[in-house]
C-alpha cells in the first residue's frame, strides 16, 4: 500500500528544561510561520534515533544542547500548515532534555523567539491539548528516576 500525503506523519519532539531553585523550568520557541508557542521538533532522520532527531531540534530551533532522555514522555497530535489551506496531519513522540548550554547564536536564532516558563504558564501558551498537559504535568523525577 503506498502512502499519501493526507497520512498522519510522525515528528520528535523535545521538552527542554532546566531547574532553577529546585523547580523546573520548560523552555517554549515560536514557531516560524504563525509565531505561535510550541516546543522545538522536526522529522524523523535517517540513523538516528527520535531522542537523537529531538536533541538535533533543539538545537537549531532553540540554540540548547544538554542530557537527552529515551524515555517518551508521550505523544501528542496537531496539523503541521505547509501552505494556506493545506494542513499534514502529524504525531510528535516527546523526549526531555536536561539543558545544559544555551547559546546566543543559533541556526534558526533570526527566525524564532525562545522563552523559559514554569510548566503550569508554558502549558497555558501552548495551543495542542495533549502538549499542554503533558508540560503541566511534567516533573523531572519522570525521566532521571
């Protein structure tokens, strides 16, 4: 069977953090198009894996590198808008990342803004249902045990 282009397609995607005072903080980006508030994420990559493809994400959409996790802290769906009018259905597997450099030059700096947020205020700005609770949600004990 071969694939067509309304097939829901799947994405990774990186939950950022870091914590200040013993208390976590969720780092948010723009996106390009609508500058609207999401997490950084991209396509899958050919021998990498999902944390591998997240980590590459957060970095040129968000200048961060650190400790990635593989443990998927969930999924969550959305419409990717490729044109007006044309929406892709997609998928996003999310893995954390522990952010240990941040830097003020980046691939994608002039194309996106990036703040650091509580989980309960970085979950209001978001606008994906699944997304947003999974940031409200999250602790770091999820993923460092």
């Amino acid at each position: 069977m071969s694939a067509h282009k309304s097939d829901v397609r799947t994405q990774f995607a990186t939950l950022c953090f870091r914590m200040v005072r013993d208390k976590p903080e969720i780092l948010l980006v723009t996106s390009r198009g609508t500058k609207r508030w999401i997490v950084p994420k991209g396509w899958p990559m050919d021998g990498k894996t999902p944390a591998e493809c997240a980590a590459i994400e957060a970095w040129e959409e968000a200048g961060v590198r650190g400790k990635m996790y593989d443990r998927c802290l969930g999924l969550f769906s959305y419409h990717k808008l490729l044109e007006p009018k044309r929406e892709l259905p997609c998928v996003a597997m999310i893995y954390a990342m522990k952010v240990k450099t941040i830097s003020a030059t980046y691939p994608e700096m002039d194309q996106r803004r990036r703040k650091w947020l509580s989980p309960k205020k970085a979950a209001a700005r978001i606008a994906e249902p699944e997304l947003a609770e999974i940031i409200h949600n999250f602790h770091p004990r999820f993923v460092t045990g």
